[in-house]
C-alpha cells in the first residue's frame, strides 16, 4: 500500500511542476511583449534575433512540463486508484460484506478502473 510519504512526495511533485508551466506561461508572455515591443521600435537586427531565440526556447519548455506534468498526474493516480482498492479489499475482507457475491466486487473494481481510465 501506497504509504502517505510516498503520496505527499508524488503530490508534490505535482504541484512543482503546475508552478513550474505557470512560471514559463508568463516568462513566454514577457518575452513575447519584449520582442514585439523591439520590433515595434526597430531595434538592431541581430538583438532581435537574439530576443526571437529566447522567445523560441522559453515556447518549447512548455510542451515538456506539459508532458512531465501529465506522466506525474497518470503517476499520481495509479498510486490512488491502487490504494483505493487495496483499501477496498481489506476493507471488505473482515465485513459482513462477504455475503455479497463475488461478481458484485468484481463489478466494483471494474468501475474504479473503468472510471479512473485503468482498462485496456
């Protein structure tokens, strides 16, 4: 089972990660109104270009975090759904819920999977 350190870890690094997007998001607004107001008062050819690559870079971080920000989401949440029915199973294993039939667990645990995106 999923100890809490281990899901205060996986949440936090989701957090950092939302900060970090948030942070290139308005670096790439900052540098957009930099490179227009350049081209507005028509800086030097080269410095434009330089300002153009930087714009470029800080556009092509956002994809990444993006991409880094999903897999730590999809981490996250196999970690949840995962301890969820672990929880279930134990759960249910000392309950009078035993009485219940086998295939209404089994439909349980299909939903949780189904609803959380786990099924093939």
């Amino acid at each position: 089972m999923a100890t809490v350190r281990n899901l205060k870890i996986k949440t936090n690094t989701c957090k950092r990660i939302v900060k970090e997007l948030q942070s290139y998001e308005k670096e790439v607004e900052r540098e957009a109104a930099k490179t227009a107001g350049m081209k507005e008062k028509g800086a030097d050819p080269y410095d434009l270009k330089q300002q153009e690559s930087v714009l470029a870079e800080s556009r092509m971080m956002i994809p990444d975090c993006r991409k880094r920000l999903e897999t730590s989401l999809a981490d996250l949440k196999g970690t949840l759904v995962f301890s969820f029915l672990k929880y279930l199973i134990h759960s249910i294993r000392g309950s009078q819920m035993l009485s219940l039939s086998p295939p209404f667990f089994l439909n349980v645990i299909i939903y949780v999977l189904a609803r959380f995106q786990y099924m093939p």
